[in-house]
C-alpha cells in the first residue's frame, strides 16, 4: 500500500505540474492577444481619426491632409 501511494502521489505531482505549466503558456498567451487588441483599437483609433478629417473636408480636391 505504501507503494502505491507514493505511486498515486507522484502522479498527482505531475498532473499538478502539468496543470501549473499550462495555465502559465495560457496566461502568455492571453497577455499576447490582449497587447495585439490594443494596438489594433489604437490602429483602429488613428483610421477613424483620418477618416473624420477627410469628411470634414468639404473640398476631396485638397486631397489627403
């Protein structure tokens, strides 16, 4: 019996282990994804920001300021 729960016990270690370095890569990776949704809103920002000036711009002969 000792056997075995030592048996039983190392594998829960592993299981924890493996449980730790998954939610670790899955933390990375949402850091990822949130850096890029924030550079795409701020890219998303700038074109909004064009695109309000040239409507404003009664004149299309002016082209693009």
């Amino acid at each position: 019996l000792v056997i075995a729960g030592k048996a039983v016990a190392a594998t829960n270690v592993e299981r924890l282990v493996k449980i730790k370095d998954r939610a670790v890569e899955e933390t990375r990776i949402l850091n990822e994804l949130e850096k890029q949704v924030k550079l795409n809103f701020q890219d998303f920002q700038a074109l909004q920001k064009n695109f309000n000036k040239a409507m404003d711009d009664p004149d299309p002969s002016n082209g693009p300021r």
